[in-house]
C-alpha cells in the first residue's frame, strides 16, 4: 500500500512542488518533506472527519481542507 501511494499521490505532489519551486511559487527548502507534510495535513483532516462521522467526500470540505492546507495557519 505504501508503494502504490508513493506511484500514485506522492510522486506527483513531489514533481509539482518541485515544479512550483522551479518558478517561484513555492517556497521549499526539501520537496519530500514538504510533500509529507502536506500529505500528512489532508490524512488527519480526512481521518478526523471520518472519525466524527461527518461525510469526508463531501466537496465543500475537501475545498476547505486544500485551501487550509495550502495557506497555513498564518494570517497574511
């Protein structure tokens, strides 16, 4: 299961962010940390929700949990 996550959701998100480092439009100093980091943010979202018994599919959420994700916690 860790390499069919690896194939399918963390090398993109690496090949991404390594792209967006490229351009200027991300910040990062190590591309897999970075990935884990992000992937580990969405994990205990979806998890948590799920463990609440609210709908984790549900679209308004998954837009919430990107857009909080990718912002941070710091006001800009």
């Amino acid at each position: 299961m860790l390499q069919t996550n690896d194939t399918w959701i963390a090398a993109p998100l690496r090949e991404l962010l390594a792209a967006g480092r490229e351009t200027g439009a991300f910040a990062i100093d190590n591309i897999a940390d970075a990935a884990n980091a992000l992937l580990g943010a969405v994990l205990l979202g979806v998890l948590s929700r799920s463990m609440s018994g609210a709908d984790a599919t549900d679209p308004a959420f998954q837009q919430q949990l990107t857009e909080q994700v990718v912002r941070g916690v710091l006001a800009r």
